[in-house]
C-alpha cells in the first residue's frame, strides 16, 4: 500500500491535557485507531498551558490515558527544566547541589524528584551532605502529604522549591532552588512509545535530557 493510501487510514485526534490544567487543548496527533494513540507520550510547554512567559523553560510529559471519540485524554507522568535555563542559573564561584528522591504521595504515586539547589559561594562537602538532607526531608513530607495531582502543583508553581529555599537559606547564602525534573517510576520500568508534540502546538526549545 502506498504511503499517500496509509496516511488516509489515520484519523486526527485532539490532545487535552490533564484537569489540573482545565483540559485545555494542547493539539493534534494522528493515529490510525484508539489503539494506536492510547500510550504515547506527549510533550508540552508549560507556557503553553498557563500563558505565562516564565513557565516557557518547564517541558511537561503527558501520556495519553483515555479516548473518547477523537480527544485524548492525558496524564501528567513528568516534568523537566530546559538545559538552557539551567546553564543561566549557574556561574563561578557557586556550587551546584544536585540530588534525585524518590517518593510516594498520599495517594500510592511513586515520583522520581531532581532537585538542585545553586549556592551563592562554594560549600563544602558537609554543608552539600545537610542541603541535600533538608531538602529530601522536606520533598517526603509534602508528598506524604498531598495527591499525586497536588503534588505535582507543587512543583510546576515553585511552591515545593520556595519551601525548600526558605529551609536552606539560613545555613549558606542561596542563589536558586528548583525542582529541575520529576518523573513518575513506573514510567522507567516499562517501554514507552516515543515521544511527541502535539502539533500545532509544538514544545518551544531543547530537548530535554534523560538523566
């Protein structure tokens, strides 16, 4: 069968994404059935969703969970800061305290949760060793404490990281706290189909890293 003739059995399908986010509509993909749409990947600019020039630098991941008629409807599985704001964040004479922490929200979610926090001078190993306890101390509480949806607010709105800079601030001077990536586990264990933009709403920016 020639190309022209498969493309003509696919179907458009609209994107929404998650009720966090109104169910607004993010774009198109195509598929040839509901099978085939079901499971991918999507990625989305956060700006896209808010409106807010700020939030261009957070790609959102969101899977497609359901079809009814031709919309999917999609899960938010993940987040990540664009490499290119990260660099803008960090410059000499300053340390870089990453760390990655995995947690389980109130209601049974697993999260995998990058956090990195830019101190305005270089720290010393120990003072790195503290950060990293005060910030996981506080990421466990707050998911503990939340819905995977809550939660994951949180975290798109710099609440979880503007806890976390309150924390740390009165040990060392700090430049930046950010969540920089989350994603859920389950999404590691299993093999995904690729990732996509919806088109025409198409992700602005680098791709993000797989760390």
């Amino acid at each position: 069968m020639a190309k022209s003739d498969k493309f003509k059995l696919k179907s458009w399908y609209g994107v929404v994404a998650p009720a966090i986010f109104d169910e607004k509509k993010i774009g198109d993909i195509v598929g040839f059935d509901d099978e085939s749409v079901l499971g991918r990947v999507i990625i989305a600019n956060l700006a896209e969703l808010t409106g807010e020039m700020p939030h261009s630098y957070t790609r959102i991941n969101l899977k497609v969970k359901d079809i009814k008629g031709k919309t999917a409807y999609t899960r938010l599985i993940g987040h990540e800061l664009l490499r290119s704001y990260l660099r803008t964040i960090v410059r000499r004479r300053m340390s870089l305290v990453d760390d990655v922490v995995k947690v389980r929200t109130k209601d049974g979610v697993d999260v995998a949760v990058k956090t990195a926090i830019v101190t305005a001078n270089r720290v010393s190993q120990p003072t790195r060793v503290m950060l990293r306890k005060i910030a996981e101390e506080i990421i466990r509480d707050k998911a503990s404490k939340s819905d995977y949806d809550s939660f994951m607010q949180e975290v798109l709105f710099r609440k979880l990281a503007s806890a976390i800079y309150t924390k740390v601030k009165v040990i060392v001077p700090i430049k930046r706290v950010e969540i920089i990536k989350t994603e859920l586990i389950e999404q590691k264990k299993k093999a995904e189909k690729g990732a996509e933009s919806a088109a025409p709403a198409e992700a602005q920016g680098e791709e993000p890293s797989v760390a």
